[in-house]
C-alpha cells in the first residue's frame, strides 16, 4: 500500500536513517516511555519547584509540628464540589498517650485555589515573584504533612528533586567525559599510557564505594557553602563513577581501530583526534547513550546515602538524602511514616531511569 509520498511502509523502513529505527524501536517499548514520561515530570517539577511549591521551603507553622497529610475532598455533606478543598486542623490530646492528635475540622473548610498569591521567591534566583501553582486563601493545605519544626514537606520534596536529579546529571556528564578521555588514550595509543590508566582504573574498582565515598565526602571542609559542598560530592561521585566506561571505550577503541573505515580515514589524512571524535565514537555511540542512561540513578542513590548518613549535603540545603535523615529510626518512621516519602520519590526514580535504560538498550539495535 503506497503512502502519500508514494512509498510503501516497508520502503520507508528500509529507507529510514539509524535514528528514526531506534525511534520506532522505542516507541514500542511501553514500560521506557512510562520511565521517559515519569522523569520529563519530575525534570519539570524541579526546575519550577518554586512555583509549584505552596509555602516557601524554611517556613515554620509552629502549631502543625508533625502534622500528617491533609486529605484533599470533592464531597462533603452537601454533595459534590467540582473545586477541590481541605478542612481544617484541630489539635487534640490522647487522654492516654498524652500526645498530640491532628484531625479534620469539619466546620472549617477551605478551598484549593490554583495561581494564588503566596510566599514570595525568585525563579532560578533570577526573577522575583509570588504566584504559586495552587494554595489557599486561609487555612492550609499540607499534602506531605508537615516535619519536626512545621515546614511543609510537599515543598520541600520538590526543593530536593532540584538537588537531587541534578547532581545525577551534573555527576554523570563528568565522569562521561573523564571516562571517554582516558579510555579513549588507552584503547586508541596503548603503550605506557595504557598501563597507567587500566592500573588506576583497577585500583578504583577494589576499593569498596561506600567507604570511599564516606572518607572523601568527610575531607570537606565543615565551613563550607551549600554550593561549594554540592560541588565537591559531585566531582567525589564523579572521580569514581569513570572506570567502567572507560574499559568499555578502551575495549571498543581496541576493536574499532583497525577496522576499514578508521585505516581509510587515516590514510586520507585525517588528524587522529577526527578520527576519534567522527569516526570511532560515533560508532557505539548508541551504548554511550544507554550508559548514560542508567550511570545517572546510581550518582542519585550516591548523593542520597552520603546525605542520609550525614556525610553529603547537610542543612540548610534540602535533598532527598537531607530530608530522609529524619527517619533514621523506628519511633519516628512508626509515628510519623509521611517522612519517608523521600524514599518513595528515589525508588521512582531509579526505576524510572531503568526503565528508560532498558527501552534505549533494545532501541539502539533496530535490526534485532
């Protein structure tokens, strides 16, 4: 059946470039589009998390310490409402435990507002603003409950997707280069240099991680910034996240460079460095990819356990590792379960991004 360019599907197909094959390839893998689409939101909600968060990050409701999560209602006993609403808080004491109880004021109910004006921020630390996504006139709308000093913690999860996604960026985008760097030299000029970098490269990979991101991490100085500190554990997860790529680059370098194409470039005259930044790289580039893809949820699960041991970023920055210090024990995990929330968003992630990983790993050979 001829199309309107007058091509049938199966010349199309044959006729179609290596990117739109992975494309198609992808599309058909559903569980990595769920993976794509989950990530996409969550890239979204940090990059905006100032206005989609209700009430500013350090703000203190002294009144709603630990309070658990406002259940958001449509109906009530006059029916259904088609704008969404919260009932207010009321503070009681358990005349047997003697600890404080948060329940629904029926009486007071208040609606859910979306574009309100609120608590004032500046978007990207650039431009001044208040209008936050939704939020109420009076009252307030807690969807994560609140923690030890009354702070929202709805906001403050999306505070700390901002940190947390962006160091798996920032961390993987380093060793992606330190990895091709060095691996490319080994795999490409052998020799001395080669013996050098694959020795480093099995030292890296004997030491355990977890201790020696402990005792990096623990070199930082204490008087250091939020920034400096964010800095410095990006580069620690970086300087030992490299070795395994660049062993597979070496192995592809060792593999692709007597090869026609390679010979016939260099017998053309072309640089060695073109050679490897047009014509080796490009050829497993869809692995790079791939590699990527799945390096980012373990630079995130790094961040996360360093700040969850108190050894990565600390307050007054905000993390999902910073906020998850909070339950490190089971009074409070069995009192107040809201706080592990965190967890909840890291374990999307990851999977998210394994998802992701998976779908770009069959779609980089079409052909299968």
């Amino acid at each position: 059946m001829k199309e309107k360019d007058g091509m049938s599907a199966e010349e199309r197909y044959y006729m179609a470039s290596q990117w739109q094959l992975m494309w198609r390839k992808f599309r058909k893998h559903k569980l990595a589009l769920l993976g794509g689409s989950i990530l996409a939101v969550f890239y979204v909600l940090a990059i905006f998390c100032d206005f989609f968060s209700p009430y500013d990050i350090y703000k203190r409701y002294p009144d709603y310490i630990y309070c658990p999560p406002q259940r958001v209602h449509f109906f009530d006993r006059q029916g259904f409402h088609p704008r969404p609403f919260v009932y207010g808080i009321k503070q009681e004491m358990d005349p047997v435990t003697w600890e404080t109880r948060f329940t629904e004021d029926k009486a007071k109910k208040y609606p859910i507002c979306f574009f309100v004006r609120g608590d004032e921020y500046k978007l990207w630390n650039l431009f001044k603003a208040d209008v936050h996504l939704f939020g109420t006139k009076e009252g307030t709308v807690f969807l994560f409950g609140t923690d030890e000093m009354g702070r929202d913690l709805f906001s403050r999860n999306l505070h700390a997707a901002r940190l947390s996604l962006s160091i798996g960026l920032v961390g993987v985008a380093l060793s992606f280069v330190i990895g091709i760097i060095l691996g490319g030299v080994s795999g490409y000029y052998g020799g001395s240099a080669d013996m050098i970098i694959q020795r480093v490269i099995e030292f890296l990979i004997c030491i355990p991680t977890l201790p020696l991101w402990m005792a990096l991490s623990v070199a930082l100085p204490k008087d250091w910034s939020i920034v400096k500190v964010y800095f410095g554990i990006t580069v620690i997860l970086s300087l030992v996240g490299w070795g395994g790529l660049a062993r597979v680059v070496r192995g592809k370098f060792l593999e692709l460079r007597e090869e026609d194409f390679a010979m016939a470039a260099k017998i053309a005259g072309a640089t060695e460095g073109r050679i490897i930044a047009r014509h080796l790289v490009p050829s497993f580039l869809s692995y790079l990819i791939v590699n990527i893809t799945l390096s980012i949820p373990g630079m995130i699960l790094g961040e996360t356990a360093l700040s969850f041991l108190g050894l990565g970023l600390r307050p007054p920055a905000v993390s999902w590792g910073v906020l998850l210090q909070k339950a490190q024990n089971i009074r409070t995990v069995a009192m107040y379960p809201w706080l592990l929330i965190p967890a909840l968003f890291v374990i999307i992630t990851v999977l998210a991004f394994n998802f992701l990983g998976d779908g770009l790993r069959d779609a980089a050979d079409p052909y299968k």
